[in-house]
C-alpha cells in the first residue's frame, strides 16, 4: 500500500549521522532548511515565527568547533546540528509567541520551554516556530497574526490543526522533525491529514513547562505549576526511528520497549463508535490494512465484528472526554449543569477518568495494541469557521463536526500513547488524500506503540 509523500530529504538521524561523518556541516544542514522553508512557504505558511539569522549564527559556532571539538556531538547530543522547528505555544526565548492573538504579539518569552531546552541540549538548532489556530481550538491552522497554513498535498485542504503548521513543515520537507502538542487530536490530526508520522505520548511523560498561554504567562509573578489535564507534547517525523528518538530526548521518564514481535502480539481493531461515523474515505484504507496485516500473519480481532466485553463503554467516555476538555479549556465551564463547574464536578470526572483508565488497562491484558482512526474524515476543506462549530461532511451527510473528536478522545481521555502512521490514501470530497491510522497502546508504552508502527509500515510499505 503506497502513501503520497512529497519529499525523500533526510530525516533527522540521516541528517545527524552525515553531520557526525564529516559528510556535511551544521551550517549546510541548517542552510538547507532555511532555503527550503524560503521556497515552499510562501504557498504553505507553516513557518509563523522564523529564527533564521540566530539559527545560522548557533550553525556556525557548532562547526567552528568541529564535529570532534570540544562542543562537537557528545554522546548525550544525538541530533547534534539537525535544523527542527516547534509548534508556536512553545516557548523559545527571543520569540514571540500569542496563540494567534493580535492582542498578545508582545509576549515574548525570555527563558526557553523545558521542551525546547531539552532539544537544544540534544544538540538541534531551532530555526523557528510553526503556525497554530487561535488559543489552539481547531483543526485548522489560521489566525489573524500569521495567516492560514495550507496542506502541502492541496493547499485548498487543511493541514489539520492546532499542530497544523508543524505537520506541514514536516510534510513539505521543511525540516525533518517537530513538536507540537495534543488534546484533541492536535498531533495526530494533522499528522493524519498531512501523512507523515507522529506520536502523542502517555500523558505526563513530556514536560509542557513553559507551554503556557500567553495572557497568563505574562501575568506578574505567574510560574507554571502543572501539566495542564489531558494535554501532551508529541512529535512529528517522516518515519518512525526519528519519532522514537525524539520520545527518548524528550521524556522526564526513563523509556524501554519490550522488543515484541508484532506477529507475536494481538491486536484489536476499533473501526466504529457510537455517534461518530467514519468516512468511507478513511474506512476503505483502514481495513486494506487490516487486510494486509491479517494476510502477513498478525492477530487480529475486530469491533464490533467480534464481541469484546472488554472494551470501555466508548459513549460514556466521549460524554466525559467533551465534559473534562470543555472545563479543562475553559478553566472551569461548563458545569454539567451549563453553569460553572464545581470541584465536586471537577472529581466526577476524576473518578469517571480513572474508572476509564482501569478498564482499559484490563483491556491492554489481553491485547498488546488496538488500531483505530485518527479521525473520520481525510483533510477538510479550508473554512473561517472551526471545524467543530459546523457539520462534518461523511458518507455524504452532515454530521455535527464536534463528533469527530471521539477518534481524538479514544486515547485522550484514558491518557494513553497512541502513534500514528501514513497507511495510504482516500479521496474524500473530491480530493485524493493521505490517511492515517493510530497505534494505541497501554500507558507508558510508548516505544511498544511506535514499533508497532514501525512493524505495520513495514508490512504495508513493502
């Protein structure tokens, strides 16, 4: 099964390993970029805040020192000098970040997110930052600051949002490797519209300090405290060895992979849920996969075509997952009532979130993994309207667009990794378009999930 892919440029350990040879310098990696994103963007938009005179000043101090010298890569710098970008709500010191918001251009951070500083220790060199929907809240990528981000496959698409310029930049062969983050889809989405490759991690396991919206970071004396409920950093790669360094940089935790077999595992397919059909856009290439994986030997058990008792009640945890996002977003409503939630109502949900999370680690007993779409449809049409304030066009019938955010909550609400992979294409509304699937998996098994990918991709890409 082919899958449209727009760029055969190096990903990050290619690039990384050419730098480490003597093969190429840092300031040629970073160049590279650089002129790429100068002519590709003026089409796509991706890029929202560039660092490009810093980017080639950090590129000429690492070669100055040389590949051996005394700032060349060390052991713990494994993306010594390859070029990335970062979704624009992170904070890198220097540059601006809003949201969107032309009212909050003046915030501009002075200390880089922990996320960022991470990289940098890793030895990447940040060229900039990539384009996001206002406060973060759609699948699409515009804003009145930066603009409308365009799907590099047909910029008459979204790129998916609120990662949709990092997804873009990746796609179009910008640069290799990104950054974003995800609470309703906002990695997964995007990589899916986009087909390329991402992961959005155990919640918890990437720091989002300095991950903060603009008008409270910007308060007198405001210190971020905590993760913020649900939401996650992930990355975005063109293949799945890329994604998994970038986890093992990335994590606060220490990160193993059980070294499985995929044939050796048993896999669940959930392909239907209750009140958010898929689109035979993305259900035709889904189970071709199926298909090829069954046909290659993989165990595979199907929703709803096997009874599964063990799967969580899927209705009830999207009822949960919109109450919990909608009051987590909006710092405290709506209440289940409509009026603003009490603690008590905030506990509810914790215990609903850990009753849900229970049952899913009952599930994860006897599956390894469980197959899923990222979303129900392929990359929408642009819009001035949020995608989930208007209806969702599948199978021919408008479906409420907020819907679609089951296939999103199907791993956010119980806080679990799910990687997504390309699988291949579908035409939907009247556009050939890339299509993904997610890889799910139990909590902190990340590395299991994006080698399962990585097993699927190789049986489906052969």
């Amino acid at each position: 099964m082919a899958y449209p892919k727009l760029t055969d440029k190096p990903g990050a350990l290619e690039t990384a390993a050419a730098i480490r040879a003597g093969k190429l310098s840092v300031a040629e990696a970073v160049d590279a970029a650089i002129t790429r994103i100068e002519q590709l963007d003026a089409e796509i938009d991706a890029l929202a805040v560039p660092d490009f005179e810093r980017a080639a000043k950090t590129a000429k101090a690492m070669d100055e020192q040389g590949p051996q010298g005394p700032q060349g890569p060390q052991g713990d710098q494994p993306l010594f000098g390859v070029p990335m970008t970062v979704k624009e709500s992170f904070d890198v010191a220097g540059l601006q970040s809003c949201w969107g918001h032309k009212s909050l251009t003046d915030y501009v951070p002075t200390k880089d997110s922990e996320l960022v500083r991470r990289l940098k220790a890793a030895g990447a060199v940040i060229v900039g930052k990539t384009n996001v929907p206002v406060d973060l809240t759609d699948w699409q990528s515009f804003n009145p600051v930066y603009g409308r981000t365009n799907n590099p496959h047909n910029t008459a698409r979204s790129p998916g949002g609120s990662s949709g310029g990092s997804a873009a930049a990746v796609a179009s062969g910008m640069v290799p490797c990104e950054f974003g983050t995800d609470i309703g889809g906002s990695v997964r989405v995007p990589a899916h519209f986009c087909g390329v490759w991402a992961h959005k991690p155990t919640w918890g396991l990437v720091s989002k300090r300095g991950h903060d919206h603009p008008q409270m970071a910007s308060a007198k004396g405001f210190v971020t405290a905590h993760d913020g409920v649900l939401s996650v950093a992930g990355p975005f790669a063109r293949n799945a060895q890329d994604l998994n360094l970038m986890m093992q940089i990335a994590a606060q935790y220490p990160l193993a992979s059980k070294g499985k077999p995929l044939k050796d595992c048993r896999v669940l397919a959930i392909t239907e849920y209750p009140g958010a059909p898929v689109d035979a856009s993305v259900a035709e290439p889904t189970e071709a996969a199926i298909e090829a994986l069954i046909k290659a030997g993989v165990t595979v058990d199907r929703s709803p075509d096997v009874s599964c008792d063990l799967i969580p009640d899927l209705a009830k945890q999207q009822a949960d997952y919109m109450l919990m996002l909608n009051v987590a977003m909006a710092r405290g409503a709506p209440s289940p009532t409509g009026s603003r939630a009490s603690a008590t109502d905030w506990f509810d949900l914790l215990d609903a979130q850990a009753v849900n999370q229970a049952q899913w680690a009952a599930l994860f007993e006897t599956y390894d993994f469980v197959l899923a779409p990222p979303a129900p449809v392929l990359a929408i049409p642009h819009s001035d309207k949020r995608a989930f304030d208007q209806p969702m066009r599948i199978n021919g019938q408008d479906v409420p667009g907020a819907n679609g955010l089951a296939w999103s909550g199907i791993a956010t609400f119980p806080c679990l990794p799910s990687t997504v992979l390309p699988i291949g294409s579908g035409t939907y509304e009247g556009a050939e378009l890339p299509c993904g699937m997610q890889v799910m998996g139990p909590l902190m098994s990340d590395l299991d999930c994006i080698d399962a990918a990585q097993a699927i991709g190789n049986i489906l890409h052969s």
